[in-house]
C-alpha cells in the first residue's frame, strides 16, 4: 500500500510541475518595450523627427502598428522600420504644440502580438505671432465642427477599433492559447483518473492496498 501511495503521489506531483512550467513559460517569453524617444511624460521644446522603441526582444518583421493620436487625429507618417530590436517611424515636419499619445503594436521573438501607448508633450514656442495662431486655431475648430458633423462617427470608428484590437492582444498575449487549454485539460483529466484508480483499488482490496493481509493469506486445513 505504501509503496503503492508513493508512486501515486509522484505521478501527481510531477504531472502538476510539468504544467505549471508550461502554463509559465508562455507568458515569461513575451517581450516588452525597455525605452522609447520621447520617453513617456517628456515634455518637448523642438519637434522630434521620429519615434525609437527598443524592445527586450528581436521584434518580428510583419504586423507592427503606430498610431500617433493628437486631439483624435493619427498624425503619423506611417513609415516604421524595424531592426533587431529597435522599432522607428517617421513623424510629419508639422506637428502642432500639445499632447501626442503613441499607440504601438509589435509582434514578439516567440510571435505573440504585444501593444501598448506612451505619452509625449511637444511645447508651445510661441512663434508665428499672436493673430496668425488665432487664425489656424479658428479654422482648426472650424475644420473640426464639420468633420464631426459630416463624419465624426467615421473618424471615431478607428479609434475604437484600435482600442478593442488592443484589449484582444493582450488577451492573447497574457492568456492561454488553445494548445495550452488542451494540455490542462489532459493533465486534469489525468489526475482525475489516478484518483478514481486509486479508490477502486481500496474498494476492491486489490493487492497493494489496505484491504491485503500483509501475512498473505491463511493456510488452508
């Protein structure tokens, strides 16, 4: 019965350590972003011409994203290179003071899509006079008014859609993939059988277990 128990236990314990090292070793493979130019909360006084990300990993060539947001706008240039573990992209020559919130979106060495958003304040300098920046600011908003009135659900759509396309990546970046799923449910059904196993094994005082005579058995007269 001992040595019985014994085996059992070590079948368990090893099958339990087996899939906890898998159910880790996913999520502690993801990359994940180490620096980036600007850094986040930096506050500007000279339009930068591109955006630098490093990552902690080699970034795969194909589905990188970034969105460049300023008052609802995408104002990036839309050209990203990618080397190593360094991501660029260029930025327009004509940004305008104020908040700019980065969107970005890689996929990882082990292929797992990963995003994420930092923030970036370019300042006012105060140049081209008081009555010119009125102007732009008047037709500006005057730009603004018609684009919500024409479009405004259209212009908002891709936001909305970059936002959920981003909840599902870390989804899947820090959830379980199917394979993973059926694995666990190998394992549970495993165990599950060791256990019935064992119970019939008591019920039936099948050799081995509590029900034996250790002596073995009685002589016959």
């Amino acid at each position: 019965m001992r040595t019985f128990s014994t085996s059992l236990l070590a079948i368990v314990a090893a099958v339990a350590l087996g899939f906890t090292l898998l159910w880790s070793a996913p999520a502690s493979a993801h990359d994940r972003l180490v620096s980036s130019n600007p850094e986040h909360g930096e506050e500007l006084d000279e339009q930068p011409d591109w955006l630098e990300m490093e990552f902690s990993g080699q970034l795969q060539q194909v589905g990188a994203e970034i969105k460049v947001m300023h008052d609802g706008t995408d104002v990036s240039a839309g050209e990203i290179t990618i080397e190593n573990r360094t991501l660029k992209s260029a930025l327009p020559d004509d940004l305008k003071p104020g908040k700019y919130t980065v969107n970005w979106r890689v996929v990882s060495e082990d292929g797992h899509p990963i995003s994420g958003s930092f923030d970036f304040t370019l300042k006012d300098d105060g140049s081209g006079g008081g009555e010119a920046q009125s102007d732009d600011s008047t037709e500006s908003a005057a730009a603004g008014e018609e684009s919500a009135g024409l479009g405004g659900s259209a212009v908002d759509a891709p936001d909305r859609e970059s936002q959920d396309r981003g909840e599902l990546t870390s989804d899947e970046a820090g959830g379980m993939s199917m394979p993973m799923m059926i694995l666990l449910g190998i394992g549970g059904l495993a165990v599950l059988a060791l256990v019935v196993l064992l119970l019939m094994r008591k019920r039936q005082g099948l050799p081995g277990t509590e029900g034996d005579d250790p002596k073995g058995p009685a002589p016959r007269s």
